[in-house]
C-alpha cells in the first residue's frame, strides 16, 4: 500500500511540476536559478528539522565527502537551468536528460572498467540514435523560426543557431557530470552505507552557499516575479503576483515528488523504482507535448521510441516481463 501511494506522489508530483515549470519558463525562460533555490531551501528545512532533527545528529558520511558531491550536483543544477535559456524547448531538455543511462555507461566502462551484457550496448545505442533524431529535428525547427522571423522582418541572424548549439552542448556537460556524479554516489554508499535522506539534505543544504554567487540574478527574477499580473486566490481572496503562485506550485511539486522517489527506494527493488520513474517521465513529455502545445513532429515521437524502448531494455523490463508471461520450463525428471 505505501508503494502505490509513493507511485501516486511521484505521478502527481512530478507530473504537477512540469505544468509549473512550463508556465515559468514560458514567461521568464532565465528565472532558473531563482525557483532552483527555491527548492534547494524548501528541502534543506525539511531535511534539517527530520534528517539532522535541527543538527544534532551527526552525519553516518564525512561532510568532505559530501562536499565533492555537491559539487557535482550543484553544477549539473545549474548548467542544466541556463540550458533553458539558449533556445532549448522542454520537451527536448526532458528527452535529452533521459539519456543519463548513455553517460553513465561511458563513464562506468572508463572509471570503474565496467562490462555490460550485450542487451545493454544495443540499448545505449538506441537512446543515443532517439537523443540524435530529437536534436536534429530541434535544429530544424530553430532554422524554420530563424527563416520565419526574418521574413517577418525581424532580423536575426546564425545567432539564434549558435545559441541553440551551446544550449546543446551544455546539456551535454550536465548529462556526463549527472553520470560521474551517480558513480560518485556509487563509490560512497559501498563504503559506508546507503543513507538516502541524508544525502538528499546535504546535497541540497551546502550548495546554498553557492547560490550566493548568483544574488544578483535571483535578486533580479524576483523583481520581475513581483511586476507579474496578479492572481486572486480564491480562499484567502488576496491578489498575489501569478509568478509567485507558479513559484509555491513547483517548489511545492517538485518537494512531493522527490519525496516519492525517495518512499519507492526504501519499499521497492531498483527495476522498479527506475521502470515508475522512466514511466513517469514519458507521461510528463506527452502531457508537456500535448497541453503546451509544443512543436512535435512524428520524428520527434520516433526518438522518444527509441529512448525509453533503449531505456526499458537497458533496465531489464523486457526480461522480467517475458520471464512473467512465460515463465522458464522447468525440466521434469523422468522415471
């Protein structure tokens, strides 16, 4: 019973959280950095009331350890949020982060001399051809706009191409440092242990230090977050700012489905947890795709295809079920 309700937080959750996060990045495509904070704090105070019980317990892993992930963690945070800002719709950032199982094997084969079963390779593969065919028909349809907009007589330029290209490339980044991070991540918990909520407070907890950096650009999307049309809520029946609103809603969100991630890890094998969680990111693209009325094209639909088919085959979905409605023959000793 926990588990299905954990299911249902991840959905609902995660889920929520793209519709708030769509209608962010729809209007303020840079306040990134500002509702990343916001969750960072929201799951720092959770977590130093019931992990830390207001920091009288100490940590089972050595803050210096923690220190090195956050590292990774605040990076691939940051890189993936300005990514947004260079021209990369949602659905594509979605997909193109799908594809962590891609960096994770490359890394895993060079740091920590991995060898994987032959499905394995075929269905890196096949994410790797869906993550090429979304890119490519992306950049088509930066190339389609940049030709609209200047036969409308806005003039651009390559600019928009080039920016589209570093947004790219930064994705990039952030998916080889999500992977080294897991292998990171890896290392520690088969040296002292599995400690998930205390690795969730920590590595949301130290990089609130590192948000300082970026006062000024929070500063600043908060300004603007506060000139936004207001909205009436109707229990309190107070106008508030719409962004703001939008704001609560994804740190809210995203806190719920963090949460049911974290329920499914302590009541779930990992096949599991990775099928609901792969589940739950093609539903979020669909949805993203179909309320939003993001551009899609049949092409687009083919490399999802091949990303989550490689990601189900790379998980062992296939097998499990297979080995479910057909269960092995078992040999019979014959007298």
């Amino acid at each position: 019973m926990i588990a299905v309700i954990a299911t249902i937080l991840v959905f609902v959750g995660c889920c929520s959280n793209v519709i708030f996060l769509e209608l962010i990045v729809s209007e303020f495509p840079g306040s990134g950095n500002l509702f990343t904070f916001a969750q960072f704090l929201l799951i720092s105070v959770e977590g130093f009331i019931f992990t830390t019980q207001f920091g009288t317990k100490a940590p089972v892993i050595p803050i210096k350890n923690y220190f090195v992930l956050v590292f990774f963690f605040f990076t691939t945070s940051i890189v993936n949020n300005y990514a947004l800002n260079f021209h990369i719709p949602l659905p594509l950032h979605m997909i193109f982060r799908s594809g962590s199982l891609v960096a994770n094997m490359a890394l895993g084969i060079i740091l920590l001399q991995k060898k994987y079963e032959v499905h394995k390779y075929i269905s890196v593969f096949m994410i790797t051809i869906g993550i090429f065919i979304c890119t490519l028909m992306s950049a088509q349809s930066v190339g389609e706009k940049h030709a609209s907009d200047s036969e409308s007589g806005h003039q651009t330029t390559s600019y928009d191409i080039l920016m589209w290209i570093i947004g790219i490339c930064m994705l990039t980044f952030a998916l080889f440092m999500s992977a080294r991070m897991g292998i990171y991540q890896e290392v520690l918990y088969a040296k002292f242990g599995k400690h998930p909520r205390e690795a969730l407070f920590y590595s949301h907890a130290l990089p609130l230090i590192g948000f300082a950096l970026l006062g000024k650009d929070i500063y600043n999307q908060a300004l603007l977050f506060s000139t936004s049309e207001p909205m009436t809520i109707p229990i309190l029946e107070a106008s508030v700012p719409k962004m703001w609103i939008y704001m609560a809603g994804s740190v809210i969100t995203q806190y719920v489905c963090i949460r049911g991630v974290f329920i499914l890890t302590t009541e779930c094998p990992s096949l599991i947890v990775t099928l609901i969680v792969t589940l739950r990111k093609f539903f979020s693209l669909v949805f993203s795709i179909l309320y939003f009325r993001n551009p899609f094209t049949v092409y687009h639909w083919l490399g999802t295809a091949f990303v989550f088919t490689g990601i189900f085959l790379f998980t062992g979905v296939f097998h499990k079920m297979r080995d479910f409605l057909v269960p092995p023959s078992k040999t019979k000793k014959v007298e």
